[in-house]
C-alpha cells in the first residue's frame, strides 16, 4: 500500500476489500472460459465529451455556444470536429481492440481511421435527419413556441439526436460505443433506443419517458410516439427455442404515419399497417392493417353504491 493508503483511518477495511474484489475478479475470470482479457474499452466519459463537440458542430449556435459572426461558424465548426473525431477515433480504435481479442485476425490497423471519416462524411445527412424531427415536433405539439425550444429542451429531441449519432456508429461496426452513446440520452430522458434501430424522418416522441424501441425495430416516417411505449421483443432468447427470423427480427415494424399513444405495448414482430392510430394502453401481439384505429374499451362509471364499495375496499371514504 503506498504511504497515503497506509495514513488512511480506513486503511484495515481498504486492505480487505481490496483482496475480496481481487477473489472476485478471479472467480469472475476463471468462470469465463475462452474469453480473452480485457485491455481495451470504450469510455462512457470519453464518449460524452464526443458527443458534446458533435452537437456543437451540428447546431454551432443552439447547443454548440458559438456566437461570433457567420464567417467565423465554419471556423468553430471545424474545431468542434477536429475534437469530436479524435475521441472517436480513439474510443473505436479502444473498441476494435476489445473485439480483436474474440478473433482469429486482427483488425487492419487503420480501420479505426476508416469509421471516423465514414462517420464524419454521414455529418450532414445526420443534421438533415434530426432536422426533419424538430420539424415533425414542432407540427405535432402546439405547446411548443419555437423549433429551437424543442431542439435545447425537449427530451425527446435529446434522444433522437443521440440515436441518429449512435446509430450511424452502430451501422459502421461500433456497437459498443454506440450504445454507451445512446445510454447517455436514456440516462437523462428514461428513453431507451437501441443504436441498431432503423428509424426514419420526421420521428417524434412527445413526452417520452419509458419509450422503449429495441434493437430490430423498424419505424417508417411521420410516425409518432408517447411517453411508456414499448417497442419490444416476446421474451428473452434465453428463455425460449427461437430461429433465425424470431432473432434478427424480434422487434415490431411501424409503417409510416402512425400515432401510438401513451402505456402502448407491441411486442414481437408485428406490423402496424400505414396511417394507423394505437390509442393509449393497448397491448398488441399481431398486426394491424393500414388506417387502423386500435383502443382499449373506455372506462366506465360506477354507480354510486358501486363506487361505495370499492372506495371501502381500498380504504378511503364511502
């Protein structure tokens, strides 16, 4: 123990909880046979500083801080991506090395170059894409006043924007630094998208907490999600004999022009047919045809004598 550790009043506890987490190392190592040791790993730190120059190279002025003249956007756009791409790249390259380990060959060694300039030249369609988002946002909520409102503070927007950065890592083969990236919008907003979603424009999710959308989900465009919709698979893999299709495609597809309202559960893949509307709570095992209108009955009002019951039941006032 070096001189600081020994001066500690907690020097005893260290000492034993440091040779308890070395067993427990151990025993983890030893119960995974084949695998390799772990040298190498993305940073989520390091992957949300990334994420903060992304943004600012994106929209340099609404969450990028910058406010120098036009002829100098360029300038601090250029910056912010010299920064971003060079976390990127090194939190592949982190990574490329973590994989290699599982691997007969390794990984050419200027592959992690390629995904950051792969990345870097899928920019601008990103920015499209998250643009056509604010877009559907600011036509589906009347309570907004702006597009910049939705963009700095609606959780939704967070996360999408988050998603279509991860998702672009994900296609190009970082899928662990992918999903550290959209776990940092899951954290803040309690909306969980896989990186491995594919997701088309002008997608909107008002409210959003506890949107669940899963790996092999597909959403078509103009669709539109509430807050507590699932998107998700039947049942753990572990759990059930499943074929190819069961497990690459385990998640619903949503055709374009579709509402799903707020507690909805769709799990396996289902289709929900163009232009449909899936009211509130609803939950859905099989597909819906186009221009459908899908809801659970209405609730009812109980008769007073009824309703005296039940308020004794649950224990408040007759």
């Amino acid at each position: 123990m070096t001189a600081k550790l020994l001066s500690s009043p907690f020097a005893a506890e260290i000492a034993e909880a440091v040779a308890s987490l070395n067993a427990a190392r151990s025993a983890w190592r030893e119960g995974q046979a084949g695998r390799h040791p772990v040298t190498h790993f993305p940073s989520p730190r390091e992957l949300a500083r990334a994420m903060e120059h992304l943004t600012a190279a994106l929209f340099p002025v609404r969450l990028g801080g910058f406010r120098g003249s036009v002829a100098q956007e360029d300038d601090f756009v250029a910056e912010a991506l010299a920064s971003a791409l060079a976390i990127l790249r090194d939190q592949v390259a982190s990574e490329l090395g973590y994989w290699g380990g599982w691997c007969d060959q390794s990984f050419d060694a200027d592959q992690p170059d390629t995904i950051a300039r792969l990345f870097a030249a899928s920019l601008p369609d990103i920015r499209r894409l998250v643009d056509s988002d604010i877009r559907a946002a600011f036509v589906g909520d009347p309570a907004a006043r702006t597009a910049d409102e939705i963009l700095v503070s609606y959780p939704g927007a967070f996360a999408i924007l988050h998603y279509r950065i991860a998702h672009e890592l994900f296609a190009l083969g970082a899928p662990i630094a992918a999903r550290a990236i959209s776990e940092l919008a899951n954290a803040r907003t309690g909306i969980d998208i896989h990186p491995g979603a594919a997701i088309g424009p002008s997608f909107f999710i008002d409210h959003g907490t506890g949107v669940v959308i899963g790996e092999t989900a597909i959403i078509g465009r103009n669709v539109r999600l509430y807050q507590h919709v699932t998107l998700g698979a039947r049942a753990p893999l572990g759990l059930t004999r499943v074929g190819p299709r069961e497990r690459f495609a385990r998640h619903p597809i949503v055709e374009d022009d579709v509402i799903i309202y707020a507690g909805a559960t769709i799990l396996g893949r289902v289709t929900i047919g163009r232009g449909s509307t899936i009211g509130g709570n609803v939950w859905l095992l099989s597909d819906v045809p186009p221009d459908s209108v899908v809801v659970q009955p209405e609730a009812v009002r109980l008769d007073p004598a009824c309703a005296g019951e039940i308020a004794a039941a649950l224990g408040g006032p007759p």
